[in-house]
C-alpha cells in the first residue's frame, strides 16, 4: 500500500508538504559511517549489507547505494522479490536471497543474476530455473549448523553438496558460496556459538573433498562481526550494525563505534491544559495527579509505534516526556506537567528516537518500552511514515552521489525507496 502523501503525488500550491508532518529522518552519511567501521573490524573479509525488510525501514534503495559506497562488496536480502527490486532501480552488485517458497521466483532471479540460497529442497526447482533461462544459476549452499530454522541438516549435507557438484559439472549453476546463521553470537559468553563454527567447519570439509570451491564462506552476523573473528572467513552479514544499533546488551552504539541512522519525529499536534484527574486515552489507565498540560504527538500503532509501549519517551523543546495512556493507531499523549500552564507547543519539533548523542530517545528506549528489541522497533515503522534521506551526496572521490532524492515514501514494486 502506498500514500499519495508519501508518494510525491500532491500539488504544491495547495498549501504545506504534508510530508513535513511525520517522517522518518535516515541519515546516511551515518550508514557509510557504519559500513567502513564493520569493514575494519572484518577485514580481510568482505562485508554484506543485508538491506532486507526495506533495510530495516530505512528504505532498501538509497541504503544500498550507501553501502556499497562506502565499500560493501555484497548486498543481502530475505526474499527474490527485494533482490528484484534492487536490480530494478539499477543496482549490480552480486546480491543473495536466502528465503524461499515454492512460489518463488526462481527464474526472474537466475535472469537478474541473483545469487539464490538454497538448503536443499529448492535445488530442482532452481536447476529448472537456470535451463528454462539458458544461464547458469549462481547458488549458496546452506548447512544448518544449529538454529534451526532453514539451511541442510547434516545428515544431509553430503547428499545436498553431490547433487550441487553434479549440476554445477553440467553447467547448470555455480556454488558461489556456502554458508550458515548464527543462534547466539548476540550473548558472547554462550558456548553454542562455538558448537556452530565447528560444524560449519566440517561442513565446509566435506564441501571441499567433493570438490566444492566457493567464492565465499560466511556465518558472521554483526554481533559475530564485532566479537568473533574466527567467524568471519570470507565474508561477514552486517544487519543491525549498519543502520548503528548494538546487538548487545550493556553495549551502546557509541561504545561500538555505530552511528544509529534512523531519527522519528513529527509535531506536537495539540497542547492543552487540564484538571487534577483527567483521565488520558482509552481505558481512562492514566489521571492527571495535578492540574497539567497534556501535549499530543500524531503518531501511533498505525505508524510502527508499539501499543503496548506506553512509557516511551519523547522529546519537545530539549526535555523528554514518557508517553502516557494508552497508544491509539494514530496519536498518543504525554504529560508536560503542571510547570507547562499556559506554554504552547504546538507544532513544536517531538522526537521519539534518534542517535542519542545529546542525551535524547533512542530505538533502545523505546523496544525496553515495549519488551522487545531495537530491530523491531526501526524494522515496523510504516510506510505511512515517509522517508526523509539527509547526506545522500558523498563527499568528492568517496564514490557515487546520492539520487538526490529529498522526502520519499513507500516502497513501490520497482524498488524506489
């Protein structure tokens, strides 16, 4: 779904963008920070930017150009839908889907030159792709080293490997890479992680001896990147890392050297004062305990902001406020106090999150908030919040310029941000 207001489709001379009313402000100057700060701690690895789910909400497109600007040599995504949509806008840097259905579109990847991951039950229907396309299919094996969830179990990882062998002899595809997922690298102390590097090490033996030789191995996730580089061989998945968040608690993006990229803010929408006992949103679960100002900010569960996340902090005029009642699917309140009697804020700057640098909300905040994790909270902003892109243009002789794009809405199926 799209918004004609996030899309560009109003007319000028109507009055205000409206755009300017919510937006998620990206900064990207930030996600070159972090990609070259990931690029050192990898080195000689090559890193991956994994610009899957709109990279993080932060729009997959001009986060990718930033990327790769600032020295990723790989892109990553979940589904062929995304990698499609990245080739649409231009994009030819080698590029892997790893999640599947038997819907998916195996063909159209092959044609695009995606790199398409594969645990073993896709393999004739990707081998089915690379004949109909008269091209070879360029493909990462997966081996489950125990998470779980997708990639060859090891039982039959010997058989997925020969069949790949057989294949790749008759031309109709190339083991590019071979690779697994970590369950744990978030929680350095655990020993599973070190489990897990070892069965991708045998993996990678019996790979080797059936005369596998991959372009590039890869397990490290960003928190890996950051604390294991054993696990780094020859290429590293950087997530989380580049949009300048901590995967670890106790850890803040500062201390990680990370830049959080992401800033949500809008304008207060309303200010007014109240009685002692007002009682604030549905359910009536907050009162005023003294006569106060109530500020709204025009923001809610509609727009990727938690339900369940009253508390949460905003900030208006260099102070924060937590929210409090119940988050709507549009609004939500917070209580300035009886101090603020008669002040007027509205249409004054709310900031829910940011960089924190001067001691404001962070995505952090706002996930303990709701009991869940900073992934999740810049991961659900929605497309009724635009994008704003601030530093597209790199400084001369750092590679390619932004597209020069300003305020950006949704997602649209030729991948603009």
């Amino acid at each position: 779904m799209t918004y004609p207001a996030t899309t560009g489709e109003f007319s000028a001379a109507s009055g205000p963008d409206p755009r300017h009313e919510r937006s998620a402000v990206i900064d990207l100057d930030a996600i070159r920070h972090n990609v070259r700060r990931l690029a050192a701690a990898a080195s000689p690895a090559k890193v991956m930017a994994v610009v899957k789910a709109d990279a993080y909400g932060h729009g997959a497109v001009p986060v990718a150009r930033a990327a790769l600007q600032a020295g990723a040599a790989w892109l990553g995504v979940a589904h062929i839908s995304e990698a499609l949509a990245l080739r649409a806008a231009g994009i030819d840097a080698p590029l892997l889907a790893w999640l599947h259905t038997t819907d998916s579109n195996f063909g159209a990847a092959v044609a695009a030159g995606v790199d398409i991951g594969c645990s073993g039950w896709e393999l004739e229907r990707i081998v089915a792709a690379a004949r109909e396309q008269e091209r070879p299919a360029r493909v990462h094996l997966k081996v489950d080293t125990g998470l779980g969830r997708n990639g060859a179990t090891p039982e039959s990882w010997d058989r997925l490997v020969g069949e790949a062998v057989e294949y790749q002899d008759q031309g109709l595809l190339r083991v590019v890479g071979i690779f697994s997922h970590l369950a744990v690298a978030d929680e350095p102390e655990r020993p599973e992680t070190d489990q897990q590097v070892a069965a991708f090490r045998e993996a990678l033996a019996i790979a080797e001896d059936a005369g596998v030789d991959p372009e590039v191995r890869h397990l490290a996730n960003t928190p890996a990147t950051l604390s294991r580089p054993d696990t780094h061989f020859d290429l590293v998945r950087v997530g989380l890392g580049i949009y300048g968040l901590s995967p670890f608690d106790g850890q803040t993006s500062a201390e990680l050297g990370l830049r959080p990229a992401m800033t949500l803010r809008t304008l207060v929408s309303q200010c007014k004062d109240v009685p002692e006992g007002q009682g604030v949103s549905y359910g009536l679960h907050y009162r005023t305990r003294t006569a106060s100002t109530l500020a709204l900010i025009p923001v809610g569960y509609a727009d990727g902001v938690p339900r369940v996340a009253t508390g949460g902090p905003v900030r208006v005029a260099g102070k924060t406020y937590p929210v409090v009642g119940r988050i709507a699917m549009d609004q939500m309140v917070i209580d300035l106090g009886p101090e603020a009697s008669g002040t007027d804020l509205q249409g004054a700057e709310a900031e829910l999150f940011g960089d924190g640098a001067d001691g404001g909300p962070t995505a952090e905040d706002w996930a303990r908030a709701a009991g869940t994790i900073n992934y999740e909270i810049v991961t659900r902003i929605s497309p009724r919040v635009p994008r704003r892109f601030i530093n597209e243009d790199q400084p001369a002789g750092t590679g390619h310029a932004g597209n020069g794009h300003g305020l950006v809405g949704a997602p649209g199926p030729a991948g603009a941000a």
